[in-house]
C-alpha cells in the first residue's frame, strides 16, 4: 500500500510542477482545459487521500493493538495469579515478579514491531528510487577507472555506432562518419529519424550500445567524463534556461570566465543591447526559465552560454527552429561566428544553416543513407534531393539564389536542377 501512496505522490508532484509551468497555463487557457485539469487534480488528491487515510487506519489499528496488549497481559496475569496465591500455589511475590517482566518483556516486543513498520514503509520508498535509477541511471558497462585527457584538436571518428532504448527499438543503426577537426557537419533527415540521438551520444549523454565514438583518438568509454563534456558544448532546441540571474546562466560552462569574455560573447550573439536595456542588466533575474525572454532572445543567451564554455566541438540541435525568416537569418550569423576554428556538428531543417556545413550527413530510420557536399547530394537524388525540393521557396524570383549566395555551395550548379524540377 505505501508504495502505491509513494506512486501517486510522485504523480501528483509532477502535476504540479507541470501546472506551475508557463507554457502549461497558457496551454491550459488557450485550449479552454480549465475544468479537465482541474477533474484530474482532484481526482489524484482525492486518490492520495483515501490511500493515506487507509494506510494510517491500518497503521493506528496495529499500535492500539500494541498498545492494549500490554495491560490485557498483565489482566490475565492477575486472573489467573490470584486465584493461585489464594490457594498457596504461588507466592505474591513471584506474581508481581512475573508481572513486571511481563511489562519489561512488552516494551522491547513494541519497538521492534515499530522498527518493521518503519521498514517496511522504507521499502516502499527504495522500491520507487530504485525504479528511477533503473531507468535513468544505467551504470557504465566499464567500470576501470577514467582517463582525464586534455583535448587538441576535437577531431569525432564514429565506427559502426548503434543504440537502442530497448532490446526491440534501434534508434541509431550502425552509423560510420567523421568530423576532422575544425570541419562543420549538417545531420538531416526526417523528424524521428535519430539526428537528436546521436547529437546526445556524440555529446556522451547516452551511452552505445555497440560501436565506438572517439575523440581526438580516444574512445568515449574510456574518458572521464567531466574532461569529456568540458570540450564538447551542446545547444538545444528546448530553451533550457535555470530560474537565476542572466550572468548565472552565461557562467554554467565557466564559472571563470573574464567580464571581458561575456561582453564579448553576448555581443557576438547579438543580446548585449537587450541585457543592458534591462534595469539590472546582467543581473536581471530569468523566471519560469526566462519567461520574459522571446524565442530567439533565449537562444541567443544559449549560444554566448555555449561561446564563453569556448569548446573544441560544439553541436547544436535545431537551434533556428520555431523562429521567424528574419530570426533565423540572425542566428545563422551567430552561428557562423561559433564555428571559428571548432569541430562541430549542425541539426536542422532550415536550408540556409544546414549550408553553413562543409558535409552534409542524411539519416534515416537510424542510419546514415548519404553523405557529401550539398551540389553532389542534390545530383544524386534519394532523400536529400526530396527534403531540398520541398524547401519553401518561390521559383519565380531570386530567394533560393540568395540563400545560395550566402551560402558555401555554388549557384551555378542548382540553377539546372531547379529548372528540371
């Protein structure tokens, strides 16, 4: 029963810490959801109450059981004694004696029987943190102990790379590639098709299944962690942002940056203007995850967050995503200015970023299918050439040229594959 109580009070809390969120009350409004959240929240209290109510009936019923064990002993005790010392076949005495070791005997009984209630109720406990572990804490399958490497070059050499969240589902599926260093790398293909997953495996927060990913000649398995993840800076598409201070969430991959490098990092970005707008500038406190922040401002802070950790590999995830042309265009910019002298590894769908690449990787259902520059993808057709071909543009004017221009491909080659398609 408690670890029933203990599976519904994480449910509940995870409600309300979903409830609190702003994302989750503009949702709830929009949508008009007012009345079904609230069912559902009463419906889980009101489960939480009747488990705990029965849970602490059973528990008061065992400690008045306890409780009046003692002095009905000591009554039957003296009911059957008396008679006894009536007759003179027992003393006074060793009646009362036996009394008081009865009482002395019941004391230790109780605790002990407390101790299991206590025990058991932790079972319940360990049984629920023990189920998260499973789940999330899977131990690393080499146990020796880590190197701790000072990295070079941040050059990525992937051999026969696969992983799996279970024994059924391959998320990635016998994938081999390089990143040489100081080379930028585009990941595309379809939504679903493993480019978020492997951005994680080469960013050493999965674990592989089988294969090896290697950094500068070294293999990932073998590597300290913390030396590991200090060369290698991930920016998502999820606006991961901590309820702190501007300047707080700018230090979390250098504590010790210079005043001098944040300025300078916030300027490349293209936020500084915005931070020193606000009354307390860099110490302008970010709510509900930088609530206050529009989509491409909280990127922004990502990517000078990700420029002040100064790393050899950088990956970024669908970081122009769910903003506008303009947005876009900017971030692109920034990009550019990130990928100075770093190794890295790009995600998207938006065209003109993923032409910022010198190679461009295509994944698909887990694997890579193709692999190239983008005028040598587009000739060969397969899925590169859908996903270009679907790209939003009006053939009647300039726009796909100008993306090209800005771009590290040559026009000259598209102009006959756009007039054949």
């Amino acid at each position: 029963m408690k670890h029933a109580v203990q599976e519904r009070l994480s449910l509940l809390t995870s409600l309300l810490d979903e409830a609190t969120r702003v994302q989750t009350v503009i949702l709830t409004r929009s949508f008009n959801l007012t009345k079904q959240r609230t069912k559902h929240y009463r419906e889980i209290t009101d489960e939480v109450r009747k488990l705990e109510c029965r849970n602490h009936f059973i528990g008061r019923c065992f400690l008045l059981l306890l409780s009046t064990a003692s002095p009905v002993g000591v009554a039957l005790l003296f009911w059957y004694g008396i008679p006894k010392v009536a007759h003179g076949d027992l003393t006074l005495g060793t009646l009362i004696a036996f009394s008081a070791y009865l009482g002395r005997i019941y004391a230790p009984v109780s605790q002990l029987l407390n101790v299991q209630i206590d025990f058991l109720a932790s079972i319940a406990l360990f049984q629920r943190i023990f189920e998260v572990f499973d789940h999330y804490g899977k131990p690393n399958r080499r146990v020796r102990e880590k190197r701790i490497v000072e990295f070079t070059k941040g050059s990525i050499a992937v051999r026969n790379l696969s992983f799996t969240y279970d024994a059924q589902c391959w998320g990635i599926k016998d994938a081999c590639f390089d990143i040489n260093q100081g080379e930028i790398v585009a990941l595309v293909g379809p939504s679903g098709a493993g480019k978020t997953t492997l951005a994680y495996l080469l960013a050493a927060l999965y674990e592989p299944t089988l294969g090896s990913i290697s950094i500068d000649g070294y293999n990932v398995l073998d590597l300290d962690e913390k030396s590991l993840r200090r060369c290698v800076a991930l920016v998502t598409e999820d606006n991961c942002l901590l309820d702190a201070t501007i300047r707080d969430n700018l230090l979390l991959g250098n504590e010790l940056a210079r005043e001098d490098e944040i300025l300078k990092a916030c300027k490349a970005v293209g936020i500084h203007d915005y931070i020193t707008s606000l009354s307390k500038g860099y110490e302008s406190w970010l709510h509900q995850g930088g609530a206050q922040l529009s989509a491409g401002q909280k990127r922004r802070v990502m990517l000078a967050r990700a420029m002040i950790k100064n790393p050899l590999i950088l990956i970024l995830d669908e970081v122009t995503s769910s903003l506008d042309p303009m947005a876009q265009d900017s971030i692109n910019n920034v990009i550019k200015a990130l990928f100075a002298q770093r190794s890295g590894l790009i995600i998207g769908h938006h065209l003109p970023t993923i032409l910022l690449a010198d190679r461009i990787l295509v994944i698909e259902n887990g694997r890579i299918v193709q692999q190239g520059v983008h005028e040598k993808l587009v000739r060969e057709g397969g899925l590169y050439a859908r996903l270009f071909s679907s790209y939003p543009y009006n053939g009647r004017d300039n726009s796909m040229e100008i993306v090209l221009q800005n771009s590290r491909v040559n026009t000259a080659d598209h102009k006959e594959y756009i007039q054949e398609r």
